[in-house]
C-alpha cells in the first residue's frame, strides 16, 4: 500500500498494447512524420515542484528504468521510494512534496495509458528512434522532460548535471543510431568535468567512468580516455601486465612465460565498500581436457591480492573496454584481454563490473575454437539474467526489489549495454556453432528483423526472408520494411517506394539505393543517394565509407577526404576508411597527412601486408626512413610471399644520399640489419644487392679492415649477380651499375690490402674491369663514342685509368 510519506513508480513494464503491436508485427514508426508536443498538463504539474523533488524524481525514473533495460529487474511490480529511501535523503524531500510528486506521476502514468506511442516518438531524435523495449518508457520520458524538456538548459547544480550524463547515456544505449545531438551534449559535460567539486569524490568518479562510457558507446577513444584518467587519478589505482613463467595446458610439460594483469594501489583512498551477493552471474569454468581453466604459475608465493571498492573496479572494467576499442584486434590484445578479464572476475562486488567482464570475455572466446562453446553457455546465462531469468546456486529464484536495488550503483558507470544487446551477442555465437534455428529465435524474440533477415540470406533462406516481410507488409506497409524487402529482393522499386513514403526522410533507402547503384557502377547516382543519407543520418560510418568509396571512383577526392575523415571520427578503430583516407591524401598530393593517416590505420590492423607496404612507401616519399624501415620489417613479419625490392632499393638510394653523419650511421645501422633479415627470406636480386653495396660502402677515411671486409663480401655477390642475370652488356643503366661495383670492389680491395700486414693480402680483381671494358668497346665503339650517357662515359674513361 502507498504511504503518504512516499511515491511510487508502478506503471507497466510495457504497454499492452505496444506489447500487442510487437506481437502483430504492427509497431512501427518509420512512416511517422510528427512529433507531439510535450502535455500542458504535465509540464504544470512540474511547476509546482521543487528543483529538489524533481531531480529526486528524475534520479527515480532513471532507476526504475536502468534496473530494467541493464539488470533483468522485470517482473518487479512494484518500486516504491519512502522517506528512507536514498533518493529522498539525498534531496532532503517533505512528506507535502511527496504528495506533489504523486500527482506528476500519476498525470504520467494516465497519459501513457491513454496513448503510450506518443511516448516513443516524443523520444525520437530526428529519425532516429529508440528501441522498441525500451522498458518504463513512460518513466524514461518523464526524467528527459525534467531534465532537458523545461526552459533551463544550464544546470542549476552539481546532483542535475550528474542525473542528466546518466540520462544521456541511457539514451545514447536505447537510441537504434548514434545521435549527433547526444554527442554534442557530451562534449559538454566534459568541459564542466573538473569543475564538479560540490559532488562527493565516488559521484566525481561515477560521473567521469559514466562519460568515458557515453564517449566509447560514439567510438570517441581520446575523449573517453581523459575522463577515465580523470576517474582513475581520483580512484587512486593502477593497472600493469607482468610476466610470470606457467603453463596453459594440463599436458605442457615445461613452464613458459605467461601474461598476468595487476592492480596496485597509489593512495589508500576510503571509498562504499562492496557486498558479495549470490545473485551475481557466475563465471562458468571451463571443461576442457587440454587447456587449463586458468593459468598454473610456476611460483604459487604470489603477492596478495589488493582490496578494492566498487569504485576502483569500475575503473577497472571501463579500462578493459577501452583497451579492446583503442587496440588492434590481434594476438596481442587477446592475451592482454584474457590476463585483465580474468583478473577482474576474481572480484565479485559489482554487479555491473563482473556482468560486463563476462561479456568481454564471451567476446574473446568467440573466436576461440576450445573456448568457444563456454563462450556460448556463458552468453545464454547472462542473457537469461537480463530477461528476469536468475539463478542462484544453480536454483531458478526470484529477487527482491532490494537486491535489485543492490544492483544500481556503478551500473553505468561499468560500461552497461542493454539486455538486447546481449541477445545480440548470444545469438552471434550461436550462428558461429551452426545452431541456426536458435539464434533466429533469439532474434525474433527481440524484433530485430534486419538481424532476422541477414540471417536467413546468410543460411541461403532468403526466400524466408522474403515470406516474413511481405507478411509484415500486408499488416502494415511503412519505410523500413520497404527496406527490408529492398535488401531481399535487390529491386530498387522497393526503395524508391521508402522515399516517397518517407518524404525522402529514410537514410535506409537511400543508403541501399546508392549501394545498388554502385554495383551497376552508375557511381554519379550512387553519390547523389548515399550524399542524401548522409544529410539524414550523419553518423551512419557504413554510409560514409561507401560515400567516400564512391567519391574516390569519380575521382573527387576532396569529397572521399571528407566523407573517409568523417567515418573515422565515429568509428576510429576502422582500418579500411583510415586505408582509404591515406590513398585519398596521395591523390591531393598531401603526403605527409597520407603517411600520418596510414599509421593511424596500422594501429587497427598490423597483419595487413600491403597496408605495410603502402606505409613504408609513404614514410620514403616524406623522407621518413625510420619508419620505413620499420615498415618493410613489419612486411616481411606479416607476408607469405615478399614483392618489397624496388621499394627497398628506393630505400637504401634514399638512405646513401643522406649528408648529416650522425642520421647516416644510425639509419645504415638499422638498414643493414634489415637487409639481414631479408635476405635470409628471398634471395636478392641483382639492383637490390648493387644499393645494398653502397650503403656499405665505407668512407675513403675508413681504416677498420671488418667494415671493408664486410663491404667486398656484398660487392662482390652484386657483381656476380649483376654479371650473370643483368644485360649490362647493352644497356646502359646495368652496364654503369656493373662497372661501377667493379671500380669499387678495386678500390675497396687495394684500401684492405694497404691495412692488411703481410700474408693477409686479399686478391685485386682488376680483370673484371678490363673485361667489362672491352665488352662496352665492342657495344659502343673503342672510344666509347655510342655512349649517350655522360656518367657512364666518365666513369668508362675513370676504370680505363686505373687497369
């Protein structure tokens, strides 16, 4: 029964009807074009309130609402806030504004019964829609009203600004596209990051992990990580890898290095303590005959664990999701994601922190043959959790509201995702292990049709596919599942059909009329369509790719520029568009910006060869050659077949001209011992061994016979290289390369034998010149009077003087 000295948030989960138009396959919004305008009513019931009550009632709706859509509380009916409850201490709340709370809620609750669809579209931003079980979306429009709906658009304190970053950032995971609008608000928020000092030091924490959070959730990794360092300074910890010799498998029989994740302590800052609780998911263990449950180490005397809080942990879990954001997805990354993931669930405090690890690492695993099918039953439990499913002790139970409750703090702040998120993710790993019929079940279940439908095709079903949207056409016929049909059947009819029932609002249509357009290789129309989609949906990167894609056909590459440049900004950890970008700068002969783009894009992707090979190009057109080298090296790690001896050449040419000693030593350094390594891959041919012998020419001052003696030995092999599979003999390129090595290797040779003593005499082969010589008489007349080349005939003239 509801007090006096309380209010309560009791509406339904879901509409029934919404619940029925799901069912029916009748919700849809995309032919909606208006958007209501906020109940007078409401808005007057708000006017009698304080800012005190209505920021104790907006941090209410975002409770209720997050429990639902983050941690599975849905069959909860009831969620009543007393005059003990947190909320209204914190705001310090009288039982009379209570009662004024109860009216606004009601007035609420009575307009979403009488039409709750106006709820989701009030919520929509632009075209951009939020999910369709958004649950207690009733409650969730109420807090945007208070919070972003009234006339004040600058917070009136520290508790607003707070209410409204988590307000944001529920949006932000509820909303089917990114919103430029959000973005923007959250730039905001960062510049007024410091300045919050009227909150607690756990709420500055809470709200710099909750930013870092809303930052990642638009790919914006720079900025995501000045607010976890922010959050992590305050929290006082610190994170590291070490190595530790251990085994992996039950049947390794030596020990090896293993990576482990650590967390330290750089203050011994007090913080809420956390309670274990046994509804938390657990992490199941994995049953393998081969591979280890967790690494053995070798030296069991470990260090104890660190103690920590539930703030210190969120720290934690947000620096694993940036570290796999901000890193490329490779060996190295798992190992790190392993090490730091299985560190965390050794703390089971937060229920946020150990849920969000768990899915990381079913991620992992994914694509991992042994650990993939734990991948898939861990992803099945946490899903369940987040459907109201909760097992505790291997018992299906019921919680209570006040376990729910326990759920709350640092939910946010841990990188939470809404439940069908990990639907989405359960039923990936599903298709992975062929359980088809299931993961299109999982789907369903979530009305994800465009997840329905790339599944079907991806079966070879798509004649399903077709049968379930011509079905959902018959119900009711909207734009996107026009779309739909479009994507099945490859027909632009169905397309052109969207945009004029849209009134070319659908980014949808256009989009897959450009990409249709572009594989008829129309490119102009494509342009024009994807340009479009873009003006509806900015933040749309498979758009903007296929945009820039096209611009780079037409060869408009100001325009690829931009729409590459933009792909970037909203998912960086791309490779292609940053690939793409670079090629693009080549073409407006921007070099520099062409080399810096193609190393952005290596962060992303460093087992791509011609990636590799492309950079090291860039790095010797800048004169970069430290990183050129860098480049071939990393080449030669990552391809199967070598094709890199023009550009080495270019390489080790670029290298000889250098005139500064000290830029000279340190690159040839570094060149000699990259030609080590690629020569022992391929076998050189005859102009990469010839710049290979110049570069290990020494000066005419040298006096260290090794450093000669390793000189003849590469010039000698590009002589004989040179000589045998080279036609110096009519050409007049190869015949300056050839006696140009001859001419030195003499050189080199009466130098060695000037510093060698007696007995260690090397042997002068001046019998090559001469040969070389009378074969160019014999090509070019006695006095070399058919040369045309003034090099050759001078260096013709040069070797005639010195045999």
């Amino acid at each position: 029964m509801l007090m006096e000295t309380s209010f309560a948030l009791n509406g339904p989960l879901i509409h029934k009807s919404i619940k029925t138009s799901l069912n029916e396959s009748k919700f849809d919004l995309s032919d909606v074009l208006s958007q209501s305008e906020t109940s007078p009513s409401l808005l007057a019931g708000l006017e009698t309130l304080s800012l005190e009550a209505k920021l104790a009632l907006a941090g209410a709706c975002l409770e209720r609402v997050s429990l639902a859509i983050f941690a599975g509380c849905v069959d909860v009916k009831e969620f009543i806030i007393n005059s003990y409850n947190r909320i209204v201490e914190k705001f310090d709340l009288r039982h009379s504004e209570l009662d004024d709370i109860r009216k606004v809620v009601r007035s609420v609750d009575d307009s979403f019964e009488a039409d709750p669809l106006s709820f989701f579209v009030q919520l929509r931003s632009g075209v951009i829609e939020i999910h369709p079980l958004t649950y207690y979306v009733q409650y969730f429009y109420l807090a945007y009203v208070i919070l972003y709906a009234e006339k004040e658009t600058i917070p009136r304190e520290c508790q607003e600004t707070l209410l409204r970053l988590k307000f944001l950032y529920i949006y932000a995971s509820v909303l089917n596209d990114p919103c430029p609008l959000i973005k923007k608000k959250l730039d905001d928020m960062l510049e007024r990051m410091d300045s919050l000092t009227q909150l607690s030091v756990e709420e500055q924490i809470e709200f710099s992990l909750i930013l870092a959070n809303s930052f990642l959730i638009y790919s914006e990794i720079a900025k995501a990580i000045e607010a976890f360092e922010f959050a992590k300074k305050l929290s006082g910890i610190q994170f590291e890898f070490t190595g530790e010799l251990g085994k992996r498998t039950f049947f390794q029989q030596n020990d090896l290095p293993q990576l482990f994740a650590k967390a330290s302590l750089v203050s011994k800052q007090e913080f809420t303590p956390g309670i274990i609780a046994d509804d938390t998911p657990k992490a199941l263990k994995l049953d393998d005959d081969t591979v280890m449950p967790e690494i053995k180490r070798t030296d069991l005397k470990t260090e104890e664990r660190v103690q920590l809080f539930p703030a210190q942990l969120a720290c934690m879990v947000t620096s694993l999701v940036i570290m796999q954001k901000n890193e490329a997805p490779d060996e190295i990354l798992f190992e790190k994601a392993e090490s730091f993931i299985s560190e965390i669930l050794n703390y089971k405090l937060v229920y946020g922190v150990q849920l969000r690890a768990l899915l990381a690492r079913c991620l992992v695993e994914s694509e991992r043959k042994r650990k993939v099918e734990r991948a898939c039953m861990q992803a099945e439990v946490l899903r369940n959790d987040l459907l109201g499913i909760h097992t505790i002790n291997g018992i299906n139970s019921d919680l209570t509201i006040e376990q729910y409750r326990r759920r709350f703090p640092w939910l946010l702040a841990s990188n939470a995702r809404p439940f069908w998120f990990y639907c989405r993710c359960y039923a990936s790993i599903l298709l992975r292990l062929g359980a088809n019929g299931e993961a299109l079940r999982v789907y369903n279940d979530i009305y994800d049709y465009d997840a329905l439908v790339e599944c079907y095709i991806s079966i070879g079903q798509a004649d399903k596919a077709e049968t379930m949207v011509r079905n959902l056409l018959k119900i009711k016929e909207s734009p996107y599942r026009l779309c739909l049909m479009g994507t099945i059947t490859k027909d632009e009819k169905w397309y052109e059909k969207a945009i004029e029932l849209s009134k070319d609002n659908s980014a949808e249509a256009r989009t897959n009329l450009g990409l249709l357009m572009m594989k008829k290789n129309k490119y102009e129309d494509a342009f024009q369509h994807l340009k479009r989609a873009v003006e509806i949906k900015p933040l749309q990167t498979s758009t903007l790719f296929s945009l820039g894609h096209v611009a780079y056909k037409l060869e408009r590459y100001a325009d690829a520029v931009a729409a590459y440049r933009n792909c970037v900004n909203v998912e960086p950890n791309d490779y292609e568009p940053w690939n793409n970008l670079s090629a693009s700068f080549v073409h407006l002969n921007k070099p520099e910006q062409a080399q810096r783009t193609m190393k952005e894009a290596l962060k992303f992707n460093r087992n791509h060869p011609e990636m590799w090979r492309n950079y090291s190009i860039m790095s010797i057109n800048v004169a970069d050659y430290g990183q050129a080298i860098h480049a071939i090296q990393e080449y030669m790690k990552c391809s199967k077949k070598l094709d890199i001896n023009e550009i080495v050449q270019k390489l080790l040419l670029s290298i000889v001209q250098i005139k500064e000693e000290s830029s000279f030593a340190t690159l040839r350094k570094e060149a000699v011992l990259m030609m080590g390594q690629l020569s022992s891959k391929i076998i050189l041919d005859a102009d990469t061994l010839f710049c290979y012998a110049l570069l290990k020419k020494p000066t005419t001052d040298c006096s260290d016979p090794i450093i000669w003696r390793g000189y003849l030995d590469t010039a000698s092999k590009a002589i004989q290289k040179s000589i045998s599979s080279t036609p110096w003999k009519s050409q007049e390129d190869a015949l300056f390369n050839a006696l140009q090595l001859a001419t030195d290797i003499l050189i080199a040779e009466r130098t060695l034998n000037c510093l060698n003593v007696e007995g260690q005499k090397v042997a002068e082969h001046s019998g090559r010149i001469t040969s070389i010589l009378k074969e160019a008489k014999e090509a070019f007349g006695d006095k070399f009077e058919g040369v045309s080349d003034d090099r050759l005939k001078n260096l013709l003239e040069k070797a005639t003087e010195m045999v």
